[in-house]
C-alpha cells in the first residue's frame, strides 16, 4: 500500500475510486490510508453504519482476493482495523456532519485521521497484532469507545 495521498476534488473523483474497487481494477499502489478511508465514507453517506462495515469488509477482501493479497497471522485482511476506521469515520460524521460535498468531506475526514497509528490508542500491539483482531471484531483494551448513539462511537474525554 503507498503512503502517497490523492486528491479527490470531485464526487467523479470518489466515484471513479469507488468504481475501480468495487471492480477490483484500483491499482494496489492507490489502495491507501485516504482511498480507505474514503471508500469508508462513501458507503456511510449510502447506508447505515453496520451495512458500511459489511460493505467495506466484503469489498476489502475481495479486492485482496482479486490482488492475490492472502490473509495470514501478519499480513492482508485485518477486521479489526477495517471496523475501527469505518466507526472513526462515522463518529466524525456524527458529530461534524456539515452540508459539504463528499469531496470537501473526504479531504476533512483524511486530514483528521492522516495518522496510521490511532488504533494503537486504543489497542495494545498485542492485541491489535493478534488473530482474533485480524480474523473478527475485538473490543480495545487500552481506550474503550463509548455510545453516542447506536451507529456511534466516541471516545471518553
């Protein structure tokens, strides 16, 4: 996966995007930290909470299916992170929902959580880095999130 970052300025933007990973075409070199993030938000502006995770779980491992990316104890499909990510993203929008355009939300929601590394405040390595996170939901064990509502998370202040 890049670090690089792309702009989408656009809603053709994300939708092209969109298109690419649903058809599994996206090259792997564009399949990022924001393009997941932004695929994300796409499917939480369309569905509830729980349907954006099944969809973005299904999607994600498809993909890597299609890219020939195996799950295994260390590397491919993680659930855990793909549904501490869905959530961040529907806790932002939960709380930030402006009337802004996808785009403009897209490129707010990426700078808000640029860094990689926010699940290790709530996971410990171990955990995070085990089995049972990779292959299924697990609960933090450092910061636990809090219901706002039933389709979101915060965290405790």
């Amino acid at each position: 996966m890049s670090d690089e970052t792309k702009d989408y300025k656009t809603e053709a933007d994300i939708k092209s995007l969109i298109t690419e990973f649903e058809n599994c075409t996206l090259p792997h070199s564009e399949w990022n930290h924001q393009a997941h993030l932004t695929v994300a938000l796409w499917y939480l502006n369309l569905y509830d909470e729980q349907e954006a995770i099944n969809r973005v779980r299904q999607g994600i491992q498809r993909y890597n299916e299609a890219m020939g990316i195996k799950t295994t104890k260390d590397s491919g499909y993680h659930d855990t992170l793909t549904v501490f990510w869905v959530r961040m993203v529907s806790l932002y929008l939960s709380v930030f929902r402006e009337k802004s355009s996808i785009a403009e939300s897209a490129i707010v929601i990426f700078n808000a959580y640029k860094d990689k590394y926010l699940p290790f405040q709530y996971y410990s390595r171990d955990l995070l880095m085990s089995w049972s996170a990779r292959s299924g939901w697990v609960e933090p064990d450092l910061k636990p999130f809090i219901w706002i509502n039933r389709n979101c998370y915060r965290t405790p202040t």
